[in-house]
C-alpha cells in the first residue's frame, strides 16, 4: 500500500477503560493502540515495526513513539499537548482537536503530517526525503508544505474565506 | 477482532487492478495494489490469518482510517472532530463592512443593485471598539483573532479601515494577540500605494475576483458607469504582488457565460507573470442565486453537475500554469464564521449578522453593538437559527459519504432555503461533483501515479454513489420561517 497522503487524525482507535493514566507497549512487529477517555497522560510506544496509536479524550498530554519503521498516530482531543515521534521510515500524523500544541517528527523518509484542529500551534518537520504536510485551521502553522480550505493558507495562519455568496 | 471498512471510504479504479483509496474522516489517500485489495476485503469477512503480513497489512489499513473495529460508531467520531472544531473557544473572527456600497454594477451581485450607502459613523465604530472587547471578556481562552474586511466594498471607506485598524491592533497588543487581518475587495482600488498601507496596519490576505479573460470580466464586473475594470484590477496587482506581501487568493465566478473561456484568463495571467508567485492563488466558485438579490441570474447558473467537472479541469490547468493548488478535499468546509458562536458581522448601521451573504437584509440581522447583552446572552430568535443548526439532524448528510469534508457545507441554503432558487437550492458542494477527478489530481501531480495509470470515464464521480440528491427545501422554509 503506497500512501499518497497520510491520515490526519491517527489510527482506528481501540477504546481501553483506563479514566487516568495510561500507557500500553507492543512487542516488535506488533499493534500497540490506547485510548485514555478522562483527562490524563497517555502514551503508547511500538519499539518495532508495529504500529502504534494514542489518544488522550481529555486536555492532557498524548505521546506516541515508534522506535522502528511502523505507523504512529496520536491524538489529543482537547486543549492538550500531542506530540508524535516515527524513528524509522514511517509515517507519523498526530492530531490535537482544541487549542494545544501539536508536533510530529518523521526521522527519516517517512510521511509526516500534523494538524491542529483549533487554534494551536502546529509544526512538522522531517529530517529526510519524504513528505511533510502540516495545517492549522486557524493558528500558528509552520512546516514544509501547507494546506487549507479553498486554497488560503499563509505561512502564520491558514484562514478560509467563507465560501458562499457571488462576491 | 472483527472489522469494518469504513463508511468514509472513497474507491477510485485505476488501470491494472489497483484503486485509489480515499477516506473523507481520516483525509488519507493510499494506492492499494491487487494484493491490498484481497487483505482488505478478507479483514472486513473476518478471514485473516495470524501471519505478521497479514497483522502489518491490517495495520496499515486501520493506521489510514480505511477499517475500523466493528463497535466504533463512526458517525459519532466526525460529530465529536466537528463540534472540537466548531465550537473551539480559542478563536474569534469579526468581520466588519464599513460600508455596504460598491462602485461596482455586477448583474449577479448577492447584495442586490440597490445598495445602502450609510457611513459607519464614530458611534457605531466605538461599538465595534466594545463589541471587541466583549468578545474577549466572553472567551478568555482565545489566543488568535480573525479581522476581514468586508463590504460593499471596504476600499470605499478607507478612513474607516485605518482608524479601526489602529484601535483593535492596540487593544490586541494590550491582550498580548497578534492582529492580522483579510479583505475582500473588488481590487480596483487596491493600487501599491493603499497595498502598502494596509500591509502596515495587518492585513495579510485579500480576495480579488477576476471573472476571465477582460471581455468577460468587464461585461459582469464593471464599474457603475459601464467602464470596464480589468484593466485596473490587473496593473494594481501587478504593482505590488513581488513587493507587498500581502496574500492574493484570485476568484473567478463561473456560469454558463464565461464558463468556456476561464482557460484564456489563467494563461494571460500566466503571460502577465503571475505564475508561480508565492502570493498569488486562484480558485474558482459557481454564481449561484443564493439570496433574493440575485434571483435576475439563476438562469444562468451552471449545473452541479457541468461546474464540478468544469472546476476539476480548471484546477490541473490552474496547476500546471502555477497558478492554482491542488484542491485536495478538506474537512468541515460547512463551519464557517456564521456556525462559530462568537464570530460576528458587523455593518454600518451597527447591526450585527451571523452570515456574509446576508449583511444586505436588515431583516436578518442578529442584534446590534448597542445591545451587547442580548446579543451575548444568544436569544434573538435569528441568531438562535445559527447558533442551533446541527447538520447532523439531516437525513441526507448523516448518511453521505463526504460528511467530514463537507458538513453540510452552506447553513444559509438551510436557514435561508426560501431565498435560494434553481441550482442554488441544494446545498451540496462542488466537491460532490469532482471529488474522484480531484483525488486523482493529488495522486498525479504528486507523482504517485502517471496518465497512464488512469481511464479519464473510469475516474469520473457519480454523485449518486455518496449519497442521494434529495433535499427537502419547504421543510427548511417551514423550520425557519
């Protein structure tokens, strides 16, 4: 499967009960996914070629990280701060829906996409050959290559100019 | 654990057994060969096998939004990403209109030919000046703040852009907020000089209309003596693009009359040395009669249909001159500043709207920056429409394959449904129309797969396939009148 664009708002997710902390790590090779539903910290590590999901329900912190060439999604669906890591040549995209920060790294030529749904900051940067995409709907956005509705997007801020009308 | 394929998935057929996969909730594009197909299809039947291959394919898949388990409600996600997005406190827009006349005549002009020509006087300007404040005290989580320009046509009353200006600019330093600001203009008098001053007092984006090539644009976009105005549109650009950097998104308004020539205009931009330029963007929009003041034109709209394969062509021809981007599919193009509870219109008389289209319609209007109080306490019945619209509750929409993208795309062909007639009824995007033309745009220009890769009939959307046509305009008339 070749990714032409890569998914901005993580992975399936598979719900895991957990109100507070929560953590889960995947063996190589393996799917590693958690789902933190209240306002804690949560992180999720694939240290092989697995993939490996995270969301955090609440304003907390979201990290995910995979050591090896998998796929790494994060999530943080309120004013958190979401941050997702790919060590190898993967593809790393995470997400924060409020007003958090968000930053994802693809180490080398992997695909890397960031998106603050809100007014965060949102920054994504690859240290190789492969795609960097990185949209805020409204707030500070800085990456490579930037996309937004209707074809507005500045280097400071993506704003849409409203669509109906005849102006 | 059993899995579904997702709702949202969009299937493009390429040559030699392999498809485009597009997923409207996740916006990922993937090319899945022969054998991608076989796994997804046996993940949806439950018949995978225990094999690292199949455990990493299954991985991708799920990574990608394309499956999901069988018990996550999906539906529920895109409401749950839409209502972070539209009610996300840690933003605000205001739109202010210092004046409602333009010095333009357009025939299919939203606002109508007869257009108000009352000054914004220094009352109404300091309520605009309180009615800022208000919306911080109300939101203290904000953090970015959206002023555009409105009208009319704002360039008509500078003297009021300027002294506003300097008032928000300094109470968003008090705030410790960055002011910027956008604009729409018709451009003709937007020369470096102005460019220049306005760069200086925030504004960093402008929408200009160019409606084709000149014999086109100065027959639908002339001044109110008749004179045609592209000549003058094009040399102020022309003066400032390489040396203000003020954002330029350049639309075109397209209907059945310039509908064959809007090639000519992106090529003599082209000429004229635009291509290519950081600051300078086209897209292009239907002339639609959305609201009463344009009804004289609805014979001249486009079908939903013939616009949305028109727009996919004018893109790779925008897009290969370096005009134009890849109008690769959003999320939400319904949420916009009327569906946000605490952006606002403000025009001059001191009324305050929710929606661009209808700042012309005093009987629309949702309060005043007089009356701060009621308008922050939400109970005019007007406002209350917006603030209550929920695209959710259609039928239509909740089972449309585009829902993420589009969210119901255009709350005022719901609100307002008896103003709109024709073509303009249904509120559908265009994206509906070309969505499949325009995935495999990005796939192409992106370098992801050749000409060859494709059958240009194979590729073609059928609307039908992402939800139905139906929409019940009098049960909205009803609802809202």
């Amino acid at each position: 499967m070749q990714i032409v664009v890569g998914s901005t708002i993580g992975p399936a997710p598979q719900v895991v009960a957990l109100q507070a902390v929560c953590g889960a790590v995947a063996k190589p090779t393996g799917a590693c996914a958690v789902v933190g539903t209240g306002a804690g910290a949560c992180g999720a590590v694939a240290t092989g070629d697995g993939a490996c999901g995270a969301v955090a329900g609440g304003a907390s912190a979201c990290v995910a990280v995979v050591k090896g060439g998998g796929a790494c999604g994060a999530v943080a669906t309120s004013g958190g701060v979401c941050g997702g890591v790919a060590g190898g040549a993967g593809v790393c995209a995470p997400v924060v829906g409020g007003a958090g920060a968000c930053g994802a790294v693809a180490g080398a030529g992997g695909i890397c996409g960031a998106v603050a749904g809100g007014a965060g900051a949102c920054g994504g940067a690859i240290s190789g050959t492969g795609a960097c995409a990185a949209a805020a709907s409204a707030g500070a956005c800085g990456a490579a290559a930037c996309a937004a509705v209707v074809g507005v997007c500045g280097v400071v801020a993506c704003v849409a100019f409203p669509i109906g009308g005849n102006w | 654990m059993p899995w579904k394929e997702s709702n949202y998935n969009i299937h493009v057929e390429l040559r030699r057994g392999r498809r485009l996969l597009y997923n409207s909730l996740s916006r990922s594009t993937c090319i899945l060969e022969p054998a991608d197909l076989e796994l997804l299809s046996r993940a949806t039947s439950g018949d995978l096998s225990d094999s690292a291959e199949d455990r990493s394919g299954l991985d991708q898949l799920a990574q990608q939004g394309f499956v999901y388990p069988r018990e996550v409600d999906e539906l529920s996600v895109v409401k749950n990403l839409y209502q972070q997005t539209r009610f996300n406190p840690g933003s605000i827009a205001l739109t202010i209109c210092p004046t409602l006349a333009c010095n333009f005549g357009c025939d299919y002009c939203f606002q109508g030919k007869e257009k108000s020509t009352e000054l914004m006087s220094e009352e109404v300007q300091d309520g605009i000046v309180a009615l800022f404040r208000r919306s911080l005290a109300e939101t203290p989580q904000v953090n970015l703040v959206q002023f555009m320009w409105y009208g009319g046509e704002p360039l008509l009353k500078r003297n009021v852009i300027y002294a506003l200006s300097e008032r928000l600019t300094a109470i968003c330093h008090e705030k410790g907020l960055t002011y910027t600001a956008s604009m729409v203009s018709n451009g003709h008098r937007l020369n470096r000089e102005v460019a220049e001053r306005m760069y200086a007092l925030g504004l960093r984006q402008v929408q200009i209309t160019l409606d084709g090539p000149q014999e086109h644009h100065d027959r639908r976009r002339h001044l109110l003596n008749g004179k045609g105005s592209y000549g003058q549109i094009v040399s102020n650009m022309s003066e400032w693009i390489d040396a203000v950097p003020i954002q330029v998104n350049l639309r075109v308004n397209i209907d059945e009359r310039n509908r064959n020539d809007i090639t000519r205009l992106i090529d003599d931009l082209a000429e004229r040395g635009f291509a290519g330029k950081p600051n300078f963007k086209m897209y292009f929009a239907p002339v639609e009669s959305v609201t009463r003041g344009c009804h004289s034109i609805s014979e001249k709209m486009l079908k939903k249909m013939d616009y949305g394969r028109l727009e996919a062509d004018l893109y790779r021809y925008g897009f290969d001159r370096k005009l134009s981007d890849i109008p690769y599919p959003p999320h939400f193009l319904g949420i916009c500043n009327a569906l946000r509870p605490k952006d606002f219109i403000v025009v001059p008389c001191g009324s305050i709207h929710k929606c661009w289209d209808t700042v012309s319609f005093a009987d629309k209007k949702i309060g005043s920056v007089f009356d701060l109080d009621r308008l922050f306490g939400g109970s005019h019945p007007q406002q209350q429409k917006w603030d209550q619209f929920d695209p959710f509750t259609n039928e239509t929409c909740r089972a449309c394959k585009i829902l993420p993208n589009c969210a119901s795309f255009c709350a005022h062909k719901f609100i307002h449904a008896a103003d709109t007639v024709g073509e303009a009824t249904l509120p559908c995007p265009s994206l509906k129309y070309s969505i499949k033309e325009k995935l495999v745009l990005t796939a192409e220009k992106s370098g992801h797969i050749t000409r060859d890769d494709y059958d240009a009939d194979a590729i073609r959307t059928n609307p039908k396939e992402l939800c139905t046509e139906e929409f019940d305009k009098e049960k909205y008339v009803r609802r809202y009148q």
